[in-house]
C-alpha cells in the first residue's frame, strides 16, 4: 500500500491533465484517432475530411504537436502526422471501447 501511494504521488498530474486536456478537444480528438486509424496523415487530407479550413487544422495540429501527442514526419515535400503518445494510444482504445 506505501509503495502504490510513492507511486501515485510521484505521477506528475500536470503533463497528464494538459494530454486530457488536448484530447478533450472533439477535433482534436477526432484529429487523433484518424491518425490513428490512417497510421499518418498530411494536412490537406485533414481539411477535406473535417471539412475545415486550413488554418484551423493546423491550429490544432500545434496544439496536439506541443504537448507531445504527435510528431510531424517529413515525406519528400509533404509533411505528414503520427501519434507518438503511449498513453494516448491507450486512451483513444478505451474510447472505441
């Protein structure tokens, strides 16, 4: 039971909260689990499935690359979009459950 408690208290909250938070976002939760389901994803196809205009893609698209949810990857010219969050991947399987 002391060592569950260390351990608890030694989770930090903060980083975890703020990947809730991003995932929270219904676009950017949808953002995840397409990239997810396409293994990666450039920008352009983003905007014609959520029918969004490109800047509000790539709005969220930093929000999501800032707290380490995705990387961009370079593919030629075109950069496309991976998940490389673990736990994200864990909590989107939860969801489809």
């Amino acid at each position: 039971m002391i060592q569950l408690l260390k351990r608890i208290f030694q989770v930090d909250y903060e980083k975890d909260s703020d990947i809730l938070k991003a995932l929270g976002h219904p676009i950017r939760l949808r953002m995840v689990c397409g990239l997810l389901v396409n293994n990666d994803c450039n920008v352009n196809k983003m905007v014609d499935e959520l029918e969004l205009p490109q800047s509000t893609v790539s709005q969220h698209l930093g929000i999501l690359r800032n707290k380490g949810i995705i990387k961009p990857v370079k593919d030629g010219v075109r950069t496309c979009y991976q998940v490389i969050d673990k736990r994200v991947i864990k909590i989107v399987k939860l969801l489809s459950e």
